[in-house]
C-alpha cells in the first residue's frame, strides 16, 4: 500500500465523521429555533444530566484497570519469562473488582439516603 493512502484514509474518515457530527447538531439547532418560533419549547435532553452512580461506576473500573495494568507491569518485570496472558488477565480482573466496589459503594450511598 502506498504511503500517501495510509495518510489520506485515516484523514478523510476524520474528517467525514467530524463533518456528519457538525450537520447533526446543525439540524439539531435548526429544529429546536423553529419550536422556539413556534412558541412551543423545547424539551431537555437526557444527556445532559450528570449521573453521579455512573461516574462512580467509571471512575472505579479505570482505577481497577490502571491497577491492573500497573501490577501485571511489576510482575512482569520481575519474572524471566515473557508471559503475555498476564496483562489482559490482571486487567480484565481488577477492571471487575473496581465494578463490584462502585456496585458497594453505591448500595451504602442508597442506604443513608433513605
């Protein structure tokens, strides 16, 4: 494969996605000042609200695969052999303890809410 399509293709899907995303959110706009002409208004979006469960449950997977990655690294580099299903295992099972602590962590937020 030439070098100029290995550039050329990853550039113009950028772009194309980026454009795509732009026309959307202008068709999005255009909707939501014709309702507001209309007088009628416009409805929120879902997205925009924070769930905080989530980021709870975000932020404790990447500490869990961080971990994991750091810990498979220092077992890594202590033995000879060249084990490569440490990683994804070390990963995969600290990525699933850090959902099971959001998943107690949120029980014990529900439990003094109520």
């Amino acid at each position: 494969m030439p070098p100029a399509v290995a550039i050329v293709v990853p550039v113009t899907a950028i772009v194309c996605i980026v454009g795509l995303l732009a026309l959307l959110r202008k068709f999005e706009n255009d909707e939501r000042m014709a309702m507001i002409e209309k007088g009628l208004t416009p409805t929120q979006k879902e997205s925009m609200r924070v769930n905080p469960a989530s980021a709870l449950r975000w932020g404790c997977l990447f500490m869990g695969v961080g971990l994991g990655i750091f810990i498979a690294n220092i077992i890594d580099s202590m033995r000879d052999e060249n084990n490569e299903a440490i990683y994804p295992a070390l990963i995969l099972f600290f990525g699933g303890l850090g959902l099971l602590i959001s998943y107690y962590i949120q029980l014990k937020l529900d439990e003094r809410s109520k």
